[in-house]
C-alpha cells in the first residue's frame, strides 16, 4: 500500500463514512444499532463519545488515536477486505480502518452478532 493512499484514509472523515457504514448494513436488513455495537466493539466509544466525534468530525487518524480501548481480540479480525488481507497491514491507522470495514462487511453478510466480535 503507498503512502498516498494510506494518507487519503488517515484525512477521511469518519463523520462522512459512518452513514455509509449504516447504509451497507441497512441494505442487508442489518441495523444502525447492530454498526454502533460493533465500533463500540471495537474501539471502547459509547453513543455519546461516538456521537462527539461525527459532532466534531474528526478524520479517522483522530478518531481511532482518541479510542477509549481497541478490543484486545481486534488482532482476531483476519481476511480480504478491499485486496488487502488486514492482517498483513503493517500502517496502524490504516489496519484499524480496514478491521472495522471488515466488521461492518461481516454485519452486511448476516454473520451474527457474537462471531463478528469474536467472542
């Protein structure tokens, strides 16, 4: 992955990619609540630590360098999401993005609740 690319997602707006992440779910018969367990998940954000950051939209950089806890278990999130495996992603920030595109692409094809957190 270039450093070009992985700069675009550090500058994205977490506040813009949200409803997307709704939207992706929504479409599959998923819900808004069942998107916010799962970044609640795994980034230790509650509905009002969570609702702060769309508030303030914070680019993805900040929001997960001011995420009360990353899950322990988010290492346990494996497979391809966007051509990259997640696991193999050596950039921080970027390895956190593509963990939660990967959640929400687990919630989208009906995985339940308890597998997509890995417990």
């Amino acid at each position: 992955m270039n450093t070009q690319h992985n700069e675009r997602i550090y500058k994205l707006l977490f506040s813009s990619v949200y409803p997307l992440y709704i939207q992706k779910a929504e479409k599959k018969g998923r819900t808004k609540e069942e998107v916010d367990a799962v970044i609640y998940w795994l980034t230790g954000y509650d509905e009002k630590t969570l609702q702060d950051q769309i508030d303030r939209k914070t680019t993805f950089e900040t929001f997960f360098a001011e995420a009360p806890q990353m899950n322990a278990n988010a290492s346990k999130i494996t497979g391809v999401i966007c051509g990259y495996r997640v696991e193999d992603i050596e950039d921080n920030v970027v390895q956190k993005v593509r963990y939660l595109d990967k959640l929400i692409d687990e919630l989208a094809k009906g995985k339940k609740i308890e597998k997509i957190m890995r417990q």
